[in-house]
C-alpha cells in the first residue's frame, strides 16, 4: 500500500465523511440557504457528468481497447457503462422509497421539515405540521433507515472515487469534491429527524456521520476483493461502471434535487460552472 493508495483512501474518506457538514449545518446555521445547496448540487452534477463523459470513459475505452482489440473494447465500454447504471438502479429499487437518497425534493425527510421563506433571500430550519403526529421511535426510525439507505448508496460511490483517485490523482480529488458536495444534503436528511426524536445533536450527528463512513468501508473491501484480478480489462470495466454510476447519480438524484432546491436558473448556474471548473482545472494540468 503506496502513497498513492493512502491518497485515494483519504479522498474518499472526505468525500463520505462530508456528511458531518451537511449535520452542522442543520444543527448550527440560523437558517439553510436552500439557493446554495441548489447551486452546489447543481456544481457537482456538472462536475460528475463532464468527468464521465470526456475521461473516465475515455480511460475505459482506451484500457479495453488495448486488451481486446477496438470493436470488442468499444462494445465492452459501452457494456461496462449500462452496467453501472444497472447497478445503481438495482440498488435504488431495493431501498424503500422514503428512506432513499435519490427520491427528491426531499432534502428533510417527508413531513419531518420544511424550508419557510426567509425575507434575506435564505430558508429558515423548522419543524413541518405534520411532523407533530409522529412519535419519537418513527422520527428515529426515520432517520436510521435514512441512514442506512445512504450508507448502501455510498458503497458504489466510494468505490468509484477511490478507483479515480488511485488511476489519476487529479481526477480522484475532482470526483471527491463532486461527491463531497452532494453529500452534504443527505447528512441533513439523516440527522434531522434523528434529532428531532432524540434532541440529542451528538447522536444525530454521530450517525450522519456514519452514513458517510461506508464511502471508504466500500472502497477498502472493494478494493481488496478484487485486488487478486486486477488487470486492464477489469480496470477497463470498472472504469465503464464508475461513468454509468456516476451519470445515473447526476441525472436522477442531484439535478433534481438542484432544481428543487433553487429558483430560476440556479440549477443550471451551478451545472455550467462545474463542467467550466471542470475542463479549466483539466486543461491546465495537461
């Protein structure tokens, strides 16, 4: 385990552990500015889809091609890719709906919260009507099934930013970010009713916390599960299935959510600033 593992594990790490933020800032801001999560969500959509796209398919295709031959490689990216896709959309459909990540625009859960006009242009934090009716053990159960349904989400992805990272380090702290950035939002939707059910802040941001530790969880087993047949075909595949996850995420659960989040053009904002940060950041370190 060289330098360029322990860097790929931190990234990753960061990258899951960024749940905690979105915790903090549930618990501590005087209100949760809902036009900025648009326009990180929408950022790290931009950041996602533009890296899918123009490198890590690219590596797929170049790695598969150079083990078996053009035609069969580009059938085998193309392979590669739905697959991931499938995966993630496997994944989704064994997750109760209200318990899942990708089910939006709620970046509370159902009836637990809800973002009130704030005449500074944010949202204030408080607690829905409906939410009054639910006893503590559902608002808890609420948010430990929240919890684990992001953890199970996380595992694909944890795998994908330390596969990145490892391949170009460049590209891993990008897709770290990227990950980070939208993972901010699922720690707010764990802690939350947590707390509300507990009014404890340490538990609740204890387990958002936790959520996010399955991203380095699922990059380490992954990781030494397939480390005795790595090879560049594998590589190739896996690559495929890192873009495919990576596309599936952006499409079905952060430009959504951006859209949901914001106002006016805000997701979009956040989108074309990701893929310029994107393609700015990658020319330069040609």
């Amino acid at each position: 385990m060289d330098s360029a593992f322990w860097l790929a594990f931190g990234l990753t790490a960061f990258a899951g552990l960024s749940t905690g933020i979105g915790s903090a800032i549930a618990f501590f801001a005087k209100r949760t500015d809902y036009r900025f999560l648009s326009w990180a969500t929408g950022f790290s959509a931009g950041v996602m889809l533009y890296v899918a796209f123009t490198e890590i398919l690219g590596k797929a295709s170049e790695a598969l091609a150079a083990a078996r031959g053009e035609t069969v490689g580009n059938w085998l990216t193309a392979a590669s890719f739905f697959g991931g896709i499938l995966l993630i959309l496997a994944i989704d459909r064994f997750v109760p709906a209200p318990e899942n990540p990708h089910e939006v625009p709620d970046v509370m859960p159902k009836g637990m919260a809800k973002a009130s006009p704030d005449p500074k242009g944010g949202r204030t934090l408080a607690p829905h009507p409906s939410a009054v009716p639910k006893g503590e053990a559902d608002l808890h159960r609420m948010g430990l099934f929240c919890a684990l349904a992001i953890g199970i989400h996380n595992f694909p992805e944890g795998l994908a930013t330390f596969l990145a990272a490892l391949e170009d380090p460049t590209l891993g702290v990008a897709i770290a970010v990227a990950i980070a950035l939208h993972n901010i939002p699922e720690g707010i939707s764990v802690s939350v009713p947590i707390y509300y059910a507990t009014g404890n802040r340490r538990r609740a941001f204890l387990y958002s916390l936790l959520s996010g530790l399955a991203e380095p969880v699922g990059a380490l087993v992954g990781y030494l599960l397939l480390l005795p047949f790595l090879s560049q075909e594998l590589m190739g595949c896996l690559f495929g299935g890192v873009a495919g996850i990576m596309v599936y995420i952006s499409l079905d659960e952060l430009l959504p959510a951006s859209r949901a989040y914001g106002k006016g053009h805000d997701s979009l904002y956040g989108l074309l600033g990701g893929m310029g940060v994107m393609a700015l950041s990658l020319l330069l370190l040609q």
